[in-house]
C-alpha cells in the first residue's frame, strides 16, 4: 500500500501558517540556547559544554533541556 505525502501547494493555508509558526520557534529556541551555550562560562553550566552541543540539535527536546536545566543561574549583580 503505497503512502501519499502531501506537497506543499497541497497544504491549506492554515497548515502551512502552523508549519512555518513551529520552525520558527524551533530556530528561535535553538539560536537562543546556541549563543546562551557559546558564551556562557563553563563554570555556569551543567555538565560539559562538547556534551550540549549535539544535544541542541535533536529537535525540539535539546535546546528546552538546555535552556531549562543546562544552565546555572548567574549570580545577581
């Protein structure tokens, strides 16, 4: 039984507007937590940067863990 993928001038416009919604998030969440990771010290981050990396790109789970549970709050100045 063969699987019919729908094309992109298939969808409807309400369809392709939650398509382009969600990877727009999910670029925003990950450049956030990359240039979070980039610059943060690794003093203020759980566990070894070289493990976040690949981590931030399994989508959408690495870059929420990070930025929920990968960072240690810096302290207020």
């Amino acid at each position: 039984m063969a699987r019919s993928h729908k094309r992109w001038r298939d969808l409807s416009d309400r369809q392709r507007a939650a398509i382009l919604t969600l990877v727009s998030i999910e670029l925003s969440l990950t450049a956030t937590a990359a240039a979070d990771l980039w610059c943060r010290p690794a003093g203020q981050i759980r566990g070894r940067k070289a493990l976040w990396w690949p981590l931030l790109f399994v989508q959408p789970f690495g870059p929420i863990a990070y930025l929920t549970r990968g960072r240690i709050p810096s302290p207020r100045q």
